[in-house]
C-alpha cells in the first residue's frame, strides 16, 4: 500500500486528452524535472508532427525537454536509415535540444543518459516500438518491465505500457513509462502565441514587418524567409503550421 505523506507545490505538469471526453483531458504529471522524447534511429519512425505537438507542450507548460535516439547500433545493420538518423539529430539540434544517442540493446550511451536521470523525476514518451520500456528495464534490470518486438508487417510496435506508471530507479529518481506519444493537450494559446514555443521561429520573428505576424502568408515574414535561406528546418516549420491551422486548435480543459 502506498501513504501519502506530502503534498508538494506543483511547479509543472502534463496533460493528456481524455479517452471519453473530447474537449477534457486530465493531469498525468506534475514536478517533472526531465521529459525524454523517445525515438528510433530505424522503425519504427515517428513523424516530425508528433514530436513537435509532445515539444511544444513541454514548452507550454515548463518542462525541459531531450530527445533520445534509440536503437542506434541497428545503423550498422541497417544504413539505409542513416540519413533518417541524421535528420532527427540536424533537425533538433538546429531547435536548440539536446538529442542523446542510445542504444538500449547494447548499453551504448546508456551510462551518461543514467547520469542525467540520476536523482529526478523523468517522463519516457514516443511512439509504440521505439523502445521505452526497453530502455527502463536497461536504467534499472530490476523493474522486468514488459516489452514486445515490432511488428514486421507493419514495421510499428506493439502496446505494452496501457497507462502511465512512476518506478523509482535503484540508483536514485523516478522514471514515468508512458503508453504513447499521441493525444497530449495544449494549452490554451492565441494563434499569435504559437510560435513562442518554437524557440528557433520565435527567435526569427524578431524581425517580422509586422508584430502580429502568424508566418503563414504575410508579407515581410523573417520566419518564412528563414526557412526559404535554411536557416529553420522545414520539417519544424510544417509541423508549426499543422498546429496553426488545427480546426480544434488542439487545446483541452482539465
């Protein structure tokens, strides 16, 4: 039985959209010191929109973000997905994250990823078959959590973590496994604000012709010349307008 004995100020959290309720979504945690944005360096891929949604939220709501890129030893076996490595590390790097490479098969990295998490209370979240679970059961051999190959067919993972759950690590913090990356909800933001939580376009909006520029269609837009000169991924830019022209905007009540 667990008791609880302290309330503590909540400095952060998350949320995620209700499974019965489309406009409600309910806190799955809080006092988060570390959120780690779980991708595979092969299959299965996820797509540069979802990880951007689960960003922008950790962005939203003031919890530092990584990305992790796993199953990197499958590049040696694999080298047609080099270039799909490498545009994950370009691609965030540019944004101003940290991307870490791992490999939770083998344990390449995993020592200095351990020394990070060492003494916080970290969230794993990414799409099935990236590895989450894998890369818990490497942190700390005693959770056995439960893990599943990815389906060939389909080149996608299998379910294996339903709902969030907090283990503490042996050598000292919590990690929360997470079912998935989809469904997590924004907060409620003007179009005008959006971009805030892109640091590398709210950083080239400084020099738009006009303060009210959403960097779609108007004129004078550094954003959009950025990205023309290079200097803003198109990848980070395609995913901020999937999020401007979201019909539901993506925002949820608690």
């Amino acid at each position: 039985k667990a008791v609880i004995t302290e309330i503590h100020p909540r400095v952060n959290y998350l949320i995620r959209k209700s499974v019965n309720l489309s406009r409600q979504a309910h806190i799955i945690a809080a006092n988060i010191d570390w959120a780690l944005a779980i991708l595979s360096a092969t299959e299965p891929k996820t797509p540069f929109p979802f990880i951007d949604r689960f960003l922008v939220t950790c962005q939203a709501y003031s919890v530092p973000a990584t990305i992790i890129l796993n199953k990197t030893d499958e590049l040696e076996q694999v080298p047609q997905y080099l270039s799909q490595a490498e545009q994950y590390r370009d691609v965030y790097q540019r944004a101003g994250y940290t991307v870490m490479e791992v490999s939770a098969r083998t344990g390449a990295g995993m020592e200095l990823l351990a020394q990070h998490l060492k003494g916080k209370i970290s969230l794993l979240s990414g799409i099935s078959g990236v590895g989450k679970s894998a890369l818990a059961n490497r942190l700390d051999p005693q959770l056995h959590l439960k893990t599943a190959p990815i389906s060939l067919a389909h080149m996608a993972g299998k379910h294996t973590t339903t709902y969030y759950e907090m283990h503490p690590l042996g050598t000292g913090g919590y990690i929360i496994d997470s079912p998935g990356i989809k469904g997590f909800g924004l907060l409620e933001m003007t179009k005008e604000e959006l971009s805030h939580y892109f640091p590398e376009i709210f950083a080239a909006s400084a020099s738009c012709r006009f303060n009210g520029c959403l960097h779609a269609e108007e004129p004078g837009c550094a954003v959009r010349e950025a990205v023309e000169k290079g200097l803003i991924p198109a990848e980070r830019y395609d995913s901020y307008l999937r999020l401007l022209e979201d019909p539901e905007g993506g925002k949820y009540r608690i």
